[in-house]
C-alpha cells in the first residue's frame, strides 16, 4: 500500500467515501459536521418540543441566554443568521413574547433585542438543555480534542466569511 492509498474500507484522501472501520466519512469533516449538525438539531427539537421554538429560535435564545441585549446585528453575528432570516425569527419570538425590540440608545438605526420575562424563562431552558447536550457528547474527550474541535470550527467559519 502506498502512503497515498487509503486503509481498506476507508476513502482515499481527500474523497467522500462511505464510513471506514472507525465511523469516519473518509476526508470529509464538513460532511462530518452536516451529519452532527443534522443529529444535533433533531435531539434538540425533541428535548425543547415543549417550547415550541424552531432551530433558528432557540439559536438566537441561545445566545440570549446570558441576558445581555444585542443589537440585530450583534445577534445576527452570533447566530451566524442572515439578516433577512434574523428579522422573521425576531418577529416570531417577538409575538410570542420571548423578546422585545426597541431603538439603540447610541445609534437610533440600530434594534436593540432584549428577552422578557417569558424570554428569559425559554433562553434558560434552551442554554441548560444546550449544556446538557454538550456534556454528555463530550464528556469523554480530552480537553486538546474539545480544543482541536474548535480550531476546525474557526477555521471553517472564517473560510466561510
């Protein structure tokens, strides 16, 4: 076997391959991340069933959580959302009254987002439920993986910018 070839039953470098002997998709960490995204936001839908929220709600209560207010585009930034999908999650959230949206003290053009009670409530709900889920998936790594997991995130997401 050559150093270029792939161990049997794995994809050869570089390609999208069926799962080898470990459960790894061959060279492919972004098809990778979609599988655990997917797995992710179905045990999060069934854990928050009772919210009612749909994956790009409970993102954006997620990075509520803290109770801090954010501007639209603060949030959006966080969220990793789209501005034109941010405004129909805010409008939902907002008639729900999970939220309220008012005018930056500093800058009139700015929404500020802020949770209301019924907000907090929710965004303590989605971050508990969030950790939990972090936990138990994690709870076997070595802190240098965790670490690695998230250099390739960064690294993903400034590809991506």
């Amino acid at each position: 076997m050559t150093s270029d070839s792939a161990p049997p039953g794995a994809a050869a470098p570089g390609t999208l391959g069926a799962p080898d002997t470990h459960g790894t998709h061959g060279a492919s960490a972004l098809l990778a991340l979609q599988r655990a995204t997917h797995a992710t936001l179905q045990l999060l839908a069934a854990e928050l069933a009772g919210l009612g929220l749909t994956a790009s709600e409970v993102n954006a209560l997620a990075n509520l959580s803290d109770g801090r207010a954010r501007t639209a585009s603060e949030l959006g930034a966080a969220a990793g959302t789209r501005p034109t999908t941010l405004t129909g999650v805010l409008d939902r959230l907002e008639q729900r009254g999970h939220i309220t949206r008012g005018t930056h003290a500093g800058d009139r053009r700015s929404v500020l987002v802020e949770l209301t009670a019924s907000g907090r409530q929710a965004a303590d709900t989605v971050r508990r439920t969030v950790a939990d889920l972090e936990h138990r998936a994690l709870r076997d790594l070595t802190p240098a993986q965790v670490d690695g997991f998230h250099a390739v995130l960064l690294a993903l997401t400034e590809a991506s910018a």
